[in-house]
C-alpha cells in the first residue's frame, strides 16, 4: 500500500515545486512587463491631475493579455528550472532508482501544463477581448478628457492629429476669448475658424467648444475660392474620432472568436485576413504551454547527469523555444497575406509538441 502511495506523493511534491515557481516567475514577469508598458501613462496622469486610480484602471486592463502571452514561456522556464535543480540535488537518480520512469517523471509537469493551457484559452477567449475593448473605449474617454485640459492661453496647442486650437485668454470657468481653430478633419478641404469668445465644456463624449461672433474660412476645393461664413453662435467638437465610427480600425484582438471566424463580407480582405489569423492564433498559442513544457522536460530528463552536458542540454532547449516564438511570428505575418497558409500556425505549434513527446517516450523506461 505504502508503495502504491509514494508515486502519488511525488507527483504532489513535484506539483507543489512547478506550481509556486509558475506563480512566482509568472507574476514577476508580469509585474516587470505591466511597469514598462505603465510608463507611457505616467506623464499624462501626472500632468494633467488626473487620479491614481484611473491609471491603476488604465494599466491593469492590459494584464490579462500579458498573462496570456507569457503563462506558456513561463511553464518552459519553471518545468526546466525545476527539473534541472532536481537532477542537480541527485532527486531525480533516486525517483530512477524506486522504479520510475520518465514518462512518469513528467506527468506533474504535463498536469501544471495542462492547468495553464485552460486557464490560457480562458484568457484568449474571453478575458483579453473585454479587457482589451474596454481599455480602448476608457483610453478614448481620457484622451478627449485631457484634451480640455491642454488648452493653455497663447499656445498653439495640437489637441487632436486634424485639430490645432490657439486661445488668446482663458478664464476659471473655461471661458476662452480670441480663439483661432485649424480644422483639417476633411484632408481636401481644411478650414480656419476664428471666434471673439467661447466656453468650453466637456461631456461624455469629449470636449465642445460654443464659440460665438465669428467666422470660418475655407477654401472650396472645386473652385479654389476662399469661402467665408460668419456666425453669431456655432457648436464644435474638439473629440477624437470615436471607434464606433471607424469600425474597421478596432483591434482583431478586441473581436470576439465568433466575429473572427465568421468576418462581415464587406470588410476589406486583408481585414478578414488579419481577424481570421486572431483566430487561429487564440485557438493555438494556449496548446504552447504543452508543447514548450514537453521540450524542457526532454532536455532536463534526457541522457545521464553530467554537469556541463545539462547545460548544454538546458541551452539547446532555450534556443529552440526562442526560435519558436519568433517562428510563430513569422507564420501569422504569412498566413495574413496568404490564408490558405493558416495551417501552418497549426503545424507550427503542434509539431514540436509531438516530436518532443515522442522524444521523451522514446527514453528508456525505469533506470537503475
């Protein structure tokens, strides 16, 4: 009975090592990667007032798809690190020596692999997309936030990429007098718009300006003639362009699968292209957390324990995991130009899983 028992209490301390390295190299990368990308945000939440939780909002909406991108590498890194440190305190020799094998050696790491690839397609599926959609939606309602706050007096101040306003005063109540306004949202026809005074108000939807006793000069593109209208009162809006209105600009990856797969037709096709690639690309790259945990276990229970031999071992197998990565790159950037070559992101990351599980199946059973 006691016999019976001390494989199950292996895996379990096995586990037990994959699992609390897993969390603690997974959060660390994540918490290094989530620090870097912050860094952007920082300057404007400093500079313009704005709370600290709307940059714990702001940044923590892109976690989830650091997770998902990292969790498969991170499970390489732990199953090799700690199997290498096993074979390494001679705690692999005497599992060997009670009679295990190699294929149960590697059933723990296989279990927290298999653990990870769920919680992956979990995030591929469902978490990233939201995340990520609401992370645009919550920058867009900033961005046209801020941009009410970057009108200074006697500054030329470039408040979207088409729109260029200038405010010779502006009061505490944001009335703005002498306002000058370069409008060159429509490319073929820019306009200039100059107004004796304003008020400027902020909404849901981004900044307004209510200019009163002014012009707008625009030159007509047909007849090269300068138009001039003048008015008492006018309405403009200082907002970026809002994403509903340009629906082929969102991000495949805010899509959901369904809306991947079966793309609107009158989408341009390197548009379905490039959703169709998502596609595939969530439904594969959570099978990497099998395939990348296979090869380290390849290379930390492969041949007999030498020092230098595990290292070369150990380096072969963070090579090959690196050009993977960068191969699986290189595939979706063709199967975006050719999608009859969406198989390949298949192939891509199931061979290697297959060849290294025939690899390790291929080892000698228990050795003595």
């Amino acid at each position: 009975m006691q016999s019976r028992a001390l494989p199950y209490r292996i895996d379990r301390y096995i586990i037990g090592q994959l699992s609390l390295a897993l969390v603690l190299v997974t959060a660390g990368l994540v918490a290094l990667i989530w620090l870097t990308q912050s860094l952007r945000f920082i300057q404007i939440i400093v500079n313009h007032g704005l709370s600290p939780f709307v940059f714990v909002k702001l940044t923590a909406l892109l976690v989830p798809s650091f997770l998902a991108t990292i969790l498969p590498i991170t499970c390489f890194i732990v199953v090799l690190f700690v199997y290498a440190r096993m074979a390494g305190d001679r705690e692999l020799t005497i599992m060997r020596g009670i009679g295990l094998s190699d294929a149960a050696l590697a059933r723990p790491a296989l279990g927290v692999a298999a653990v990870a690839m769920v919680l992956c397609y979990i995030l591929n599926l469902s978490a990233v997309p939201a995340a990520l959609g609401t992370f645009r939606n919550y920058q867009y309602e900033i961005r046209n936030q801020i941009a009410a706050f970057l009108l200074q007096p006697g500054v030329f101040t470039q408040v979207t990429g088409n729109i260029t306003v200038y405010v010779q005063a502006r009061g505490p109540d944001d009335s703005l007098r002498g306002i000058l306004i370069e409008d060159s949202r429509d490319p073929t026809a820019p306009a200039t718009i100059l107004a004796r005074s304003g008020q400027l108000e902020v909404n849901a939807h981004g900044p307004l300006v209510l200019l009163q006793d002014g012009s707008r000069e625009q030159i007509d593109p047909k007849t090269g003639r300068l138009d001039l209208l003048t008015f008492t009162r006018n309405i403009l809006s200082l907002a970026q362009a809002t994403p509903d209105s340009q629906p082929q600009d969102i991000d495949a990856s805010e899509e959901s699968l369904g809306t991947l797969l079966h793309p609107d037709p009158t989408l341009p096709p390197a548009v379905r292209a490039k959703g169709l690639v998502e596609a595939h690309r969530r439904l594969t790259s959570p099978l990497t957390a099998i395939s990348f945990s296979l090869i380290g276990l390849v290379a930390a229970l492969g041949g007999v324990f030498r020092r230098h031999g595990a290292m070369l071992r150990l380096a072969a197998a963070a090579v090959v995991v690196t050009l993977l990565v960068a191969l699986g790159l290189g595939v979706n950037n063709l199967a975006a130009r050719n999608t009859a070559l969406l198989p390949l992101i298949w192939v891509q990351v199931l061979l290697p899983g297959l060849v290294a599980a025939w690899l390790l199946l291929r080892q000698a059973g228990p050795r003595g």
